[in-house]
C-alpha cells in the first residue's frame, strides 16, 4: 500500500483549505493513511510529517504496523494528552488551524481537545476530507476488494446446503459464518441477514430464531472482511412450490439490478443510477415498495461514501466501488432483493460478484 503517497496527497488537500494541521481520529481513515489495524489511535497530519498515538496496550503493534509516522505511546487520557502533546510542539511555530473529524468525534471530546491545545490554534470540522480520497481505490485496494468478494460470495452455496423449511434463520446464518472463518475471513462485515417469509420484506431482517416457512422468499445478505476489506452480495431464493407472481416480482427486480448496472461508467451522476432501477420497477407497478437507496460505496467500511441515491448529482469516477442493490418489499407476504458490487472502470464498469442471479427454487 502506497501510504507515504496517500499522506502526501493529503497534505496538499490541507494546503488547499488553509489548514496547518489535521487529526484523523476516525479509525477506518487511520487505517488507509498509516496502515494501523487496532481499536484505539489518532494520526496528526501536518506539512512535516505524521505523528500516530496510541496506548500501551497497541506498542508493539503500532510498531509493526505504522508506516510513514513517528508512533508516540500515551500513559494518560487520549485526547487530552494529544492536545497537551500538540501544544508543546507548536511552541514558537505557526499553527493557526488543525482540522479535526468532527463526525467522528463527540462534542465532549473536542471540548477536552481544545482545552488541551493551548495558544491560538482554532479547530475546524473538517469532516470527509480523508472519506473523499477513499472514494477512489488503488490497484492494491481493489486486488484486497477482489479477494474479499471471492471469499463472501463461495459462503451462499454454504447457505444452501442448510436452508429447508422448519429451520431457524439463525442457524442458516451461523453456517455462513462459521464457513465464513474457515475461509479465513477476520469478522463478517455486518450482522448477517436471512429473512424468510413474511420476514423478507424487511430490508433489515437480521437473523432471528422465526423458522423458514414451507413457502416464501430466503433474503441472505452478508460478507466478511478480508485483509481490512470488505465484501456485501444479497441472494433471494424461494423456498417451496413456485408462483407466478413470485416469478413475476424477482424479475422485476433482476431487470431493474441489471438495467441500473448498465448505466454505470464514468462521469454519470449517482441519481442516475438510482433513478434507472426505479423507473424499471415502475414498470411492473413496483417503485412504491423499493424503500431504500440503490447503493453505496464500499472499501474498508462496508457502507461508505458515496451514496447511489435519489438526487445524488455527484459524478462516479473510475475506481469506485459500489453496490447495486434494488429490492421489493411487499409488506406481510415477502421481499426480493439481488445485490452485487460493482467497480467503475475507464469504459464503463466490472461487476465483481460472481454467481448466477436467476430465480431459484429449493
């Protein structure tokens, strides 16, 4: 991983908003500048260089791990001690505004860190700035992006093996993920979904102990993280004798996944993409029980920037990766929902989750 080239390109983006320095507290952001993978550090990012703190607890990790940043070990209260840090530093040099992630950091906590920060130095919310250059992955993300897809799509036929009628959500949901580990996924990406019957028309349906009904729609949405990157891949099958309208309503929902892929490539407005699926299920009568945006990025979190949303007027660029993932909820009877990820290239786009989406009956 390129880090000391993400941190450089950061460091001209702070030049560019007239700040002196940036503290990234976010964790996932850390991670993409410095390559720390713990659970508790910040990186001070100035024109000079990179500063990561942590606790005693990370040391050696943060030795191991930290590329391109001096690691200093706090004994005390983190964000106090940080601010206390900064301040000494700064004695006799020019530092006006740092810029602090305001989203990921409590009104409590930035209270403490201005305390801390003594002389003249003003706090700016600088939110996203380090989510922005995310946005676009580098061959080496992609490659991780590829392995974790490879990994969470071979886990559906493990679904398949268990998934009858009688069974509880949940165990089908552990036989994913316990294959899941084998695999050698470090977690799952996000509580795992397997909504059966009345159950799938909940866009949300984590795993439960309801039992797979004798007929219905299975929605089975989940993915792990491999190597900090994440996967996502939503499957409906059904479950028991097949139905016209149930035959009716996944192919409308194929139609519009297929039909919102086909227009994604570069410089075309995320609303766009949004819209297509829409106005394909309007077709079939079905935009009112779409409830949901149409996507979302992902990388090392597994719903990040941007969003594949009505009235998104920002435009893909090449090395976005995204989900596509329409569905339909018809409440009290069932739900179908097919997502896959996608990834914006020069000419258009690659779909990166394998796997047949046509209808399928067990």
């Amino acid at each position: 991983m390129d880090f000391l080239g993400r941190q450089r390109r950061l460091q001209a983006a702070l030049r560019e908003r007239r700040l002196d320095a940036l503290l990234v507290t976010h964790l996932p952001n850390i991670h993409y500048l410095c390559g720390f993978t713990g659970s508790a550090g910040a990186l001070w990012v100035t024109f000079s260089g990179c500063v990561f703190f942590t606790d005693g607890r990370y040391a050696e990790q943060a030795q191991a791990e930290v590329q391109g940043a001096r690691v200093v070990i706090l004994r005390r209260a983190f964000l106090p001690s940080i601010g206390e840090w900064v301040a000494r530093k700064q004695r006799g040099k020019t530092l006006t505004t740092a810029g602090v992630e305001g989203e990921h950091l409590s009104m409590a906590a930035s209270r403490r860190l201005s305390r801390a920060v003594s002389g003249k130095c003003r706090l700016r919310d600088c939110s996203g700035i380090v989510e922005q250059a995310r946005l676009i992955k580098d061959a080496d993300e992609i490659q991780l992006i590829r392995q974790a897809i490879e990994v969470g799509a071979s886990l559906f036929d493990d679904a398949l093996a268990v998934l009858r009628p009688g069974l509880p959500e949940l165990e089908v949901a552990s036989a994913i993920e316990s294959a899941a580990r084998r695999a050698g996924a470090e977690a799952m990406s996000f509580e795992t979904i397997v909504a059966a019957g009345a159950r799938s028309a909940l866009p949300h349906g984590r795993a439960s102990q309801a039992l797979i009904p004798s007929s219905g729609f299975v929605v089975c949405d989940f993915g792990v993280i491999l190597h900090g990157y994440c996967s996502d891949r939503t499957r409906t099958v059904w479950v028991g004798s097949e139905t016209g309208e149930a035959r009716r309503v996944y192919a409308a929902v194929l139609e519009a996944q297929l039909a919102a892929i086909a227009v994604v490539g570069p410089g075309v407005a995320l609303g766009k993409v949004d819209q297509t699926a829409r106005n394909t299920l309007k077709k079939q009568g079905l935009d009112k029980y779409f409830t949901h945006s149409t996507g979302h990025g992902v990388g090392l979190e597994v719903h990040e920037a941007p969003r594949v949303a009505k009235g998104q007027e920002e435009l893909l660029q090449p090395g976005t990766v995204i989900t596509i993932e329409p569905g339909v909820y018809l409440s009290g009877q069932w739900g179908v929902r097919i997502e896959d990820m996608v990834l914006v290239t020069e000419k258009g786009c690659e779909v990166l989750s394998p796997g047949n989406k046509e209808f399928r009956a067990i």
